[in-house]
C-alpha cells in the first residue's frame, strides 16, 4: 500500500523550514505540507509572493536534503481576509496569489491550503459567503494554470463554518476543493453524519481528534470514529493524503513533547485504519 500518511512542517513554532521538515522525518513521514501562513509559519506570506523562485529553491534543497515529498502549501490568507469587502485589498491578493502560486508551482506542491473569511457583522452569512466566492474563482483559475489545486479549509470561525454552507460554497466555486478537518466541525457539536456530504469535495485531510467543545482533544478521548471516516471517504473516491495536524503554540518543551506524542499515536493510529482498506 503507498505511504498516504502526511506530516506538517508547522507542528512547532518558531522553527526555520529545515528544523521543520527535520521534524516530520523524525516523526517517520515521507510527505508533509509546509506552513507558509499562520502563527507556526516559517515563511512571511508576502515576502513569498515577492521572491517566488527564492522560495521554491529554499523549498526544494530542504525537501531533498530530508527526502520529504512536498504536498500542500499551507497559506491561509495575506494578513486581510479572502472575503474582505475592501475590493482593493481583494485585488492585492489575487496579485500576490498570482506570484505565490509560480513559486508553489516551482517548488513542487500539490496544491494550496486557503480559509474562506470571517462572517461579517454588517454583512452577515450569506452575503460574507458570496463575497468569498467571487474571490475564490480567480483563485482558482490561477492554480489551474500553475497546475495546483486550490482547497478550503472550512474554519469553525469563518463563514463556512458547517458542512451545508462549506458544500454551498464548493458549488458556487467549480473546481474549488477541501481540506476536510472533522475537528472544525465536531467541536461545535456537529454531528458527524452532516460532514459527510463533504467527502466529495474532499483533496486532502487534516487529522486529530477532537470532542464537542474541544478543537484538539487527546487520541484516545476524542470523539471521531476515523475508521468510519477513512471508510466512508474510500466510498466516496477519496485516495488522497491524510496529514496528522497536532500542533504546539507554548515555549515549554512539555508541550513540543505532548504534540509529538499525539501525533505519534495519531498516526499509528491511522496507519492501522489505512491499512485495513482495499487497494
């Protein structure tokens, strides 16, 4: 069976690309997705865009010396959000996007992690979600020309934040992907049969447990059955990645030390539900 098992570059913060990616081998990954966005980043965003072949050259020694297969760019945004009713800061990412996404290109990933924005207060849902659209579908085109692919992550703070609106969202943008994360949903109580009109959307998919009110919750206390869920996007086609995401914001090596082990366990665990589907 193909190693469909994922490391993050970005478990740990303040870490260079090197000491990242150093991570993920030791962990025993052989694909990971790099924080290019995010508090646990190891790049700025916009820097990026401005020197994009500087960047995928920095990408591309790093990986081979750790002989990492590169997957997902993790950006997130440029600091405003994607569904920023500032026309003029919209255009401002698509012009940055544009210069990332040849440097993505040039670097080898597979595609580019976004977060759709926040709802509006003055706006509200529905408009928020309308605004994220009209600025995902450029988005999208430009990965289509650097032949990437453009996934979503449907944040439980953003205006896609359950499973109906985030499939909403994916018709109104074709070619629009997912990065499912259960944990995004399941910590607002949401059960985990409405998450599975996802599946077919689904690109890539973040990992961890978690529990109604816990975003991250401990392996063996959170909630998602992940046999179920590797099951159930098997039927639906899915033959992607699965990136474990325990991640560590503290400066104490206690919490470097618990990340670690979660993911350890985390990804035994899915070693052996991976393991148990057909070829």
């Amino acid at each position: 069976m193909k190693d469909r098992l994922c490391g993050c570059s970005f478990i740990h913060p303040q870490r260079s690309l090197e000491q990242g990616l150093e991570t993920v081998q030791r962990l025993g990954f052989s694909n990971v997705d790099i924080g290019v966005g995010g508090g646990n980043s190891h790049f700025d965003a916009i820097a990026v865009a401005q020197s994009p072949q500087a960047f995928a050259d920095e990408v591309r020694r790093a990986a081979d010396k750790f002989e990492l297969t590169i997957n997902e760019c993790f950006l997130l945004n440029f600091g405003p959000p994607i569904n920023t009713p500032d026309l003029k800061a919209r255009n401002e990412t698509l012009a940055l996007f544009r210069n990332l996404a040849r440097g993505a290109k040039q670097a080898g990933f597979k595609s580019i992690l976004l977060i759709a924005g926040p709802t509006h207060t003055e706006l509200g849902q529905a408009a928020s979600q309308e605004l994220a659209a009209e600025a995902l579908i450029p988005l999208v085109e430009v990965c289509s020309e650097n032949n990437l692919q453009l996934n979503l992550e449907a944040d439980f703070e953003s205006c896609v934040s359950t499973p109906e609106a985030t499939a909403a969202l994916c018709q109104q943008v074709p070619g629009l992907g997912l990065t499912l994360d259960y944990s995004h949903f399941i910590c607002q109580g949401i059960e985990p049969e409405r998450i599975e009109v996802l599946h077919p959307y689904t690109r890539h998919i973040h990992i961890r447990q978690a529990a109604p009110g816990q975003i991250v919750a401990e392996v063996d206390q959170g909630t998602i059955d992940f046999a179920q869920v590797t099951s159930q996007l098997a039927r639906s086609g899915y033959n992607g990645l699965y990136c474990i995401e325990y991640l560590s914001f503290g400066s104490e090596d206690i919490t470097f030390q618990q990340s670690e082990k979660r993911t350890l366990a985390m990804r035994d665990e899915m070693k052996h539900h991976l393991a148990g589907l057909k070829e």
